[in-house]
C-alpha cells in the first residue's frame, strides 16, 4: 500500500487543516519497571520457558499498522487510526 509522505488534514491543536508529516509508529521496546513487564520476567527466570504455549497459527494475514501525523505548524504529532495491510511504502 503506498502512502503519500505529507498530506492535509486536521489538526486539533491548531483547529485547523495543515500539512502533516506521516511515518509508521514502530514498536518500542517494553519498559523494564513496567508493572506487567515484572510479573512476566518473574515468571520466565530461572528454569522454564514461557507460562503460555507460543501462538503458532493465525487467521489474519495482514498486521496493522497505525500512522503517526506529525502537524508541521505546532510539530504536535498524533497517531492516526489504525488499519490492515501486509506491506506499507510511503512514497510521491
Ligand atoms: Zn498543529
């Protein structure tokens, strides 16, 4: 799927429409002192693997991906909704 680098839209700071830069929110890494984060590293230490069994099959294909708008007059970014697609380029 390719999507457009810049586009038009609204934004809520500025309570209009401006030109917005669009990148793909990637995943961060977890936090370390994340409250789940310690429950799930108490769970795995030591001898054992993983307190679930690992999902190996899936219905869906395609992963979703959520844009991230960053407004170019107050540098406000924000994420947009997310969608389904197997491949996004951004491109034009
Ligand atoms: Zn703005």
């Amino acid at each position: 799927m390719l999507i457009p680098k810049k586009i038009r839209t609204y934004c809520p700071s500025c309570r209009k429409h401006t030109e917005h830069n669009v990148s793909q929110l990637k995943k961060r890494s977890a936090r370390k002192l994340s409250w789940g984060q310690r429950q799930f590293s108490r769970v795995t230490a030591g001898y054992g693997s993983q307190p679930r069994s690992e999902q190996k099959k899936f219905s869906k294909t395609a992963k979703k991906v959520v844009l991230m708008l960053k407004c170019k007059e107050c540098k406000k970014s924000r994420p947009h909704k997310g969608f389904r697609s197997k491949s996004v380029k951004f491109g034009e």
